[in-house]
C-alpha cells in the first residue's frame, strides 16, 4: 500500500484544503505545460467545429424526425462547448490563435469522411461511435493528465464538456442500435477501418498518441468528391402530406369567435410545423461564410430553440391521446420555397421580419394568453417559454441581422419584401399531384373532442380557411408560379 505522507501544514480546523480541488499530494504533480495543453485543447476545439458543422449539413436532407431533431440538439451543443473551449485557448497566451487552422491532416479526412458519406447508417456510426467517444475519451485523458489547480479553468469546461458528451454518447448508442443492422455494419467494416487509420495517424483526436507528423494523409473514400449542400427538406413517411397548405392556423387562433380550447390544438400543429425552422435555418449556417463565430453560436441556439418548439407541440399532441401522423398533415413548405428561391441574406432577413410580430394581436404573449383561458398548463407552460425563447430570437436577429442593415426600418421592410417574393406553388403543387391541400382539421378536431368528452364547437368544426393566397402573417401572397 503506497504510503501516505502527511502534509508540513494542516489546514485550519480541518476544512478542505485548496477548496476542495485536490489534495496537496495531488496538486504536488507538475501536470502538463501550457503549450501541452492548448495542443490538446485546440483539438477539442477543431473536434467540436467539424461535429458542428457535420450536423447543420443535414438537418435539412435528414428525413426520419429523431434524427432531424437530435442533429439539431448536437449542433447546439458543440456550438456551446466550442465556445469554451475557444475561449480558454485565447487565455493560455496563444495570440493569434489560429482556431480555423486544420490540427492534421488526417483529422481533416476523418470529418470530411463523416460529412460526406450518403448513408446515415454511416454517419451516426461516424459520429457517434467514432468521434464524439474518441472526444470523450480525450477529455478523460486530459482531466487525469492536467494539473488540478493550476489548469483548473480548462478542467472545469472539459468537465462540463464530459457531462453533455455522455449523454449525448448515450443516445447515439441507441440509435446505432436502433437503426444499424448487422448486415450494415459488415458492409461499412472498411469505412470505418479508415477512421480508425484516421484517427492512429493524427496520434487519437486529442494528438497525445504517436502522431505521425510527415505522412500523407490517409487515402480518402467518400471525401475524394467535394461536399455538396443539399437545403431541400425531407420527411419521413409520418409527414405524408408535406404540401398541404388546407389549413391556415393563424386564421383560426386570431379568429375571436373561436374557442380557446381548440386554439390550443391549433397551436400544437404550430409549434410542431416548426420543424421547418431549423430546416431553413441550418441553410442560412451552412452557406453563410466568414461570419464571427458567435454568429454560428447564437444562431444554432435559435436553430435548437426552434427544434424545441417542434417537440412540445409533438408532446402536446401525444398528450391528448392524438396520433398526429394520421390526424395533422405537417407541411414542408415553408422551409421548401425559402431555401430553394431566397439567399441566405435574404432567408435572415424573412426570419427576423416574422419575429417581430408585426400584428400585435398575433404575438407570442396572445398564445399564452389563450393557452391559460383554455385552463391547459402543459400549453401554458409551452408558451410562456416559447414567449421567452422568441424574445431571445429578436435579439439575436438584432445583433446578427438588423446590425448590418442601414436602420432597423430598412432591416424590416427588407424582410416583408424579401417574403413577397416567395412564389408559394399552391396550384402547381396540385397539379402536379403532390397534394390536394385536403383540410384536415374538421377530423382532427372531432377526434379530439371525442377523447376529451367535448361537445365540437360548430364554428370551430366548420372551419376551412386556408393559406391559398395567404401569408401566416395574413397578408396576401404573390400570384402562384
């Protein structure tokens, strides 16, 4: 048993020494040097980027919902740690820091592999049983390596880091195990030999193993084409209907006449069509360039805000017994005519005019307001975050949109201009057999009224106003393409 030695001076009255942080047997080591560390940092750092970067290229194309909604969770969460991390770089006495700077070449193949690999089989093994455990194991690695007082800012954010990694770790084994056969794993057995070859020629993702400095770079197999972004937005076979545009649900929550119990349904289909949010958003990330960082930060928090938003209309639904896949015909629309007809410039510009609420009467404080006469807390509870979270937005789009406009005037006509121009294919949509525009709501509401012992509203049962010519802000569309 190695022996113990005791300290030349006590602490007084036996209180914690050094905080608590280490005993001073521990704090004794050395640790490893400042340039040490930012090495391993910078790695963290690059890691974080690429993850970042991989989950924003595919939201959009990404059909199956969870998946959608997880890339959107994990790119925030890698924007936030890389901030971080970023920011302890730029405390260690390392200007100019160099953070867009590749730490190997070999790193470079291995993310580019993960980005462009057609197959999400690939790419949830790519990054959730390659890169984000061989993070976390660098993490390990460096809180066990470094020196606990000396480093203990850097020791804090990697703890902090670990925590989110391991849930996120968590989720991605079940989904590998959810939805990557046996038969998959053999055939992609060498493509993930080569992120392995990857990873031992960069010396691990943190570069503490044998780093192998003047070798080429391992051969690339997907990565030998370029990335190509694709902003269309997919769905899997729960969003049948993705261009119904039969039921106007602004229409109906600002109608005074209807009842606020069955606004409150109507705005469960709001908050859940908001999946096309973060389909448009992720577009605008990922095309476009040479922004601050914080731009990325701030903005994929209100990508993740806007997945959120989604979930609690999903939860919503779920609680009142409804399956909306059946029921609600969730449309792509939205997400569809921005990214395909409008720069990410302009995209920007159609968030921020839609944030600002315009209508006073169609503000997020009217939604909760209707949720709390509807007597529901769970919809109260949803919209007095989902209020919150959009005055969050406001300031982002102030900061990232609005601050590059000549006046906040100019910042807002822009954006309504920027809408107007968007031809909405309601008639070619039909023709062409892609949706008939079916107005779903009458079931939906009769079904719902029959689970919770209600009696249907008439009004409400006979509504059939749709967007045909109308923007959700209520104000008339462009004639049809």
């Amino acid at each position: 048993m190695k022996h113990q030695s005791t300290p030349a001076v006590q602490s007084y009255k036996n209180l914690p020494p050094l905080i608590g942080i280490a005993s001073f047997e521990e704090a004794a080591k050395p640790g490893l040097s400042v340039e040490a560390c930012v090495k391993r940092i910078k790695r963290f750092h690059y890691s974080l980027w690429r993850i970042h970067q991989i989950c924003i290229a595919h939201i959009a194309e990404e059909p199956v919902y969870e998946l959608k909604m997880a890339f959107s969770m994990h790119a925030h969460l890698t924007a936030e740690l890389d901030t971080l991390f970023r920011t302890r770089v730029g405390e260690m006495r390392e200007p100019p820091l160099g953070l867009e700077k590749s730490q190997h070449p070999a790193l470079d193949v291995f993310f580019d592999e993960i980005l462009t690999t057609p197959s999400v089989e690939e790419r949830l093994l790519g990054l959730y049983d390659k890169a984000f455990p061989a993070l976390r194991e660098g993490l390990e690695r460096y809180i066990s390596e470094s020196h606990p007082l000396a480093d203990y800012p850097s020791l804090r954010v990697c703890r902090h880091a670990l925590l989110d990694l391991e849930e996120i770790c968590a989720w991605g084994s079940k989904a590998i195990a959810a939805l990557v056969s046996e038969d998959q794993l053999k055939e992609s057995a060498n493509w993930l030999a080569l992120l392995d070859v990857c990873l031992a020629s960069a010396g691990g993702l943190d570069g503490t193993g044998h780093v192998m400095e003047n070798a080429e770079a391992p051969i690339r197999h997907y990565s030998s084409k370029s990335f190509v972004f694709d902003g269309t937005p997919r769905r899997d076979a729960r969003f049948p209907d993705p261009f119904n545009m039969g039921v106007n649900a602004e229409a109906f929550l600002y109608d005074e006449d209807m009842p606020s119990e069955a606004k409150v349904l109507m705005m469960f289909y709001k908050r859940l069509r908001e999946i096309d949010v973060p389909e448009m958003m992720s577009s605008i990330l990922y095309e476009t360039q040479g922004k601050p960082w914080a731009y990325y930060r701030d903005m994929t928090r209100q990508l993740w805000d806007e997945a959120r938003h989604a979930m609690m209309g999903e939860v919503g639904f779920v609680s009142e017994g409804i399956d909306w896949p059946r029921l609600v015909m969730i449309n792509s629309t939205w997400s569809h005519c921005l990214n395909a007809q409008l720069s990410p410039k302009e995209r920007h510009a159609v968030l921020y005019f839609i944030e600002q609420g315009l209508m006073p009467k169609t503000g997020k404080r009217h939604e909760w307001v209707v949720s709390q006469d509807a007597n529901n807390p769970l919809a109260t509870t949803f919209q007095d975050f989902d209020w919150a979270d959009e005055v969050l937005h406001a300031r982002i789009g102030r900061d990232w949109y609005v601050a590059d406009m000549p006046t906040p005037k100019e910042a807002i006509d822009y954006g309504d201009e920027c809408w107007a121009k968007v031809l909405v294919g309601w008639n070619d949509w039909k023709k062409e057999g892609l949706t008939e525009h079916r107005n779903w709501w009458p079931e939906l509401y009769r079904t719902w009224c029959e689970k919770s012992g209600r009696k249907p509203d008439p009004q409400a049962l006979a509504f059939k106003e749709t967007y045909e010519g109308k923007r959700p802000d209520l104000k008339t569309l462009p004639a049809s393409a």
